[in-house]
C-alpha cells in the first residue's frame, strides 16, 4: 500500500514537472494566482475519478491563463496523457463544467447525492432544465421542484434502460432472422449457388470478426461456442 502512495506521488510530480515546463514555455508575467491554479489542477488530477466536477473546475481554472491557443494545446496534451483521455474528452469536461456551474451549489450537491454527474453530456439535457427552471418563492418550493425534476429524468433514464433491455435477443433467435432474410434472396438460386452463397457469407462473417472456423465440422451448432446476445433494434 505504501508502494503504491509512493508510486501515485510520483506520477503526480511528474505531471507537475511536465506541466510547469509549458507554462515556462507560454505563460508571460506568471503570478502565484497561476500556481494557484497548477496545485488545483495537479491536486484534481490526483483524485479525477472521485469529482468530475473538481476537474473540470480546475481545468477551466487553469485554462484562462493560456492566452495563446498553442500553449493551451501543449498543456492539454500533457493533461489528457495523464489521465489517459484523448484531447476532446478534456474539452467536453471543461464545457461541461462550465455548463454545471450555472446553477446554485445546493442544486449541484442534490445532483451529487443522487449520483448524477452535472457535467457530463449524457446529463446536459436536466442541467438545462435545472438552468432555465424560474426562481421559487421559497426554499422549500425549489427543493421540491428540484426533486421532480430529478425524479423524472432518472425515471427517464429506467425507461430507456428496459427498453434496450427487452431488445437483447437470444443468438438463435438473431441467427434465424438472418437466415430467413437470406433465404428470401437466394429462393431462385440454384443448390450449387445457395451452397457457394452461404459459404461466402459464413467465411466473410468470420474474416469481418478475426474468427476461426475449423472447429465446426457438422451443421450443428459448437457446443464450445458460448450463446451470446445480440443489441438489435425494435
């Protein structure tokens, strides 16, 4: 455990080393307001996974001191190499946190205990209902709008989730469409092209997918290939 603390303070100080070398390199007239904003960055880095919101907090931070796009682009390389996201996931955290920090904290800690991240995109649609929401009398009317409002849209998202649920079909099931559907092209086909046919789409499935099919020897299907599920549309 000791190791592994050690190993994590490490990788953060190389982060911090890597991230003061582009700042030498495009920040003019740097202030203790920007190593402010690097020990807030290295810190959400440190912890990413816990705040989605802190890191997008620190990176719109720490952003504004890029006046140049290429400084801001070399610091955006190191960040994203870091945490292991390509370039435009950083950008959609920091819209996405600029998104999020227009509402009122108390509804930013309702969302956390609800396990809603306010800054992802999958989330954007309720923040800007939450955003456009008219301000409330009292503060008891505005939790309860709040809490509508939430319950709704986790209500939304359940909905969806056993709708794409009930689409999962049983192989079998998947495979027979295709055969039937198959089927109806190949009915003026004579035995000789039907064989040629299907073996040209079995062969083409198996090259598509890197699959290898010298284990099936009979018309049946392999009883060492496990039945897997198909997402198909309704």
């Amino acid at each position: 455990m000791q190791q592994l603390k050690a190993s994590k303070v490490d990788n953060l100080s190389s982060f911090a080393v890597k991230l003061k070398e582009v700042e030498n390199a495009h920040v003019k007239g740097a202030d203790d307001r920007l190593k402010e904003a690097h020990r807030a960055l290295v810190k959400a880095v440190g912890k990413y996974r816990a705040s989605r919101m802190d890191l997008g907090r620190a990176l719109h931070g720490y952003h504004e001191f890029f006046k140049a796009r290429r400084g801001w682009l070399a610091a955006r390389d190191v960040i994203a190499t870091k945490l292991g996201y390509d370039a435009r996931t950083i950008q959609r955290i920091i819209e996405g946190y600029e998104r999020a920090s227009k509402l009122p904290e108390a509804t930013l800690t309702v969302l956390e205990k609800e396990g809603i991240d306010p800054t992802a995109k999958k989330h954007a649609s309720l923040v800007g209902k939450l955003i456009e929401m008219p301000a409330r009398a009292t503060r008891e009317e505005a939790d309860q709008k709040l809490s509508e409002a939430v319950k709704a849209f986790t209500e939304e998202k359940q909905a969806i989730k056993i709708t794409a649920s009930a689409q999962k079909v049983d192989s079998r099931v998947f495979a027979e469409r295709m055969a039937t559907n198959c089927e109806a092209r190949m009915t003026s086909m004579s035995p000789e092209e039907k064989q040629l046919a299907a073996r040209f789409f079995v062969e083409y499935l198996a090259a598509y997918f890197r699959v290898e099919l010298s284990t099936i020897r009979s018309y049946t299907r392999p009883t060492l290939v496990p039945v897997p599920y198909f997402q198909v549309a309704a």
